[in-house]
C-alpha cells in the first residue's frame, strides 16, 4: 500500500498496547481470551498437545452424495439478496429458475478489491454466492496416482464399506479441534500445564476396514 498524497509505502507495525513498544515477530506469541477476559498465551507445543487424530490423517467419516451437503456449508459462503425494487423480479426469477433447472450460475464479482470467479446456487428462495479459484491459480499436482494394483474383489469390499457407512447427520459432527483448544484455554488460565504431547488414537485405515 502507498500514500496517495506523496506516494510512500504504508507499512503495518506490530505495537503492544500495553507499553506502546513496537515489537518484533519473534517476540509475538498466539493469545486467546478467557472466559473472564484474559488473554491466555498459548505456544506451538501446547497446540501440538492437543489429542486429535485429524493433525496427520484425513478421517473418513461417511460417505454422502453430493447433493446431501448443504452448500451453504462450503467454506465462507455470501448471501446475495435483490438491491433496489427494479432488481426483486430479476432476482426471483433467477432465483427459481437455477433452481428447477438444478444448475449453478457462473459469474464475476468484485470482493475485497479485487475481482474473483464465483458462482451462485438457490437456496431456500435466496442466492448464495460461493467464490471460486481462477484456472490458472490451481497448483498442477503432478501424478500423484498410485501405481498399487486392484481387483474386482477388493473394489466389491470397498464399495459394500461405503454402502454400510453411507449417510450422515452433519449437525451431529463437531469441530474437535475448538473444543480441545477451549479446554486447553481453561487449563493455562487458571495456571495449569497443557499435558505433554501424546500419539491420538488413529482412525482404522481402509485395508484393515476391508
């Protein structure tokens, strides 16, 4: 960022508010506050204590069609309403008609000063707004496929596991990461120890559920 005035570069300083003194990065720490106000430090091996099976496995939960996910829970969706009373007939129209053709509508928008892909889905009469990557932001993954050979046997077993574990109530599935870091929060606030790093207990793996 620059001064419009003289064209100087703007630059952030990290200041505590406490003493006014301006530090550095290494002197800053992650805090988060207490029930009762106070900020609580929490350093990078309390969080590494944390119990949870997710820091270094994808957990497969359930297997779901992809119309059973709301799309509102994709992640930081906008909700786009009619501004203006020429705009309220537009809207709904669009608004049904995504709707009972079952596409989305791709588009172009300008957020946080810069413009973005997203796309609009219909959602119980009003338009959420989901923004997408550009193509040419997306990382080329190389190959990543598995050279690990597969029989008809194995995809059967595999296909039946998904069957046994098919569906999912997502509001019955919880941020267990919140949770653990709000006790871990409750612990160092009352001058407790986060307790010493442990191995969680890992998820069954696919072969071994087969």
């Amino acid at each position: 960022m620059e001064s419009p005035e003289n064209g100087g570069r703007i630059r952030h300083r990290r200041v505590c508010e406490m003493d006014g003194r301006e530090v550095g990065p290494e002197d800053t720490a992650r805090g988060w506050e207490a029930p009762d106000g106070r900020t609580v430090v929490i350093s990078d091996a309390d969080l590494e204590a944390l119990p949870l099976a997710t820091k270094r496995v994808i957990d497969v939960v359930r297997f779901v069609d992809d119309t059973d996910v709301d799309p509102p829970l994709y992640s930081r969706p906008n909700w786009v309403g009619a501004h203006g009373s020429g705009a309220q007939k537009p809207y709904v129209l669009l608004v049904e008609a995504l709707a009972r053709s079952g596409r989305l509508a791709v588009c172009k928008v300008a957020l946080r000063s810069r413009e973005r892909l997203a796309v609009l889905r219909p959602r119980k009469g009003i338009l959420a707004l989901h923004s997408l990557h550009c193509p040419e932001e997306i990382r080329d993954p190389g190959d990543l496929s598995s050279p690990a050979p597969t029989t008809d046997r194995e995809l059967d077993l595999a296909e039946l596991l998904m069957d046994e574990m098919a569906g999912v109530d997502i509001g019955e599935l919880h941020d267990d990461y919140a949770q653990a870091l709000s006790a871990l929060v409750d612990t160092l606030a009352v001058g407790g120890r986060a307790l010493p790093p442990r191995e969680p207990q890992q998820p069954v793996g696919l072969m071994a559920a087969l």
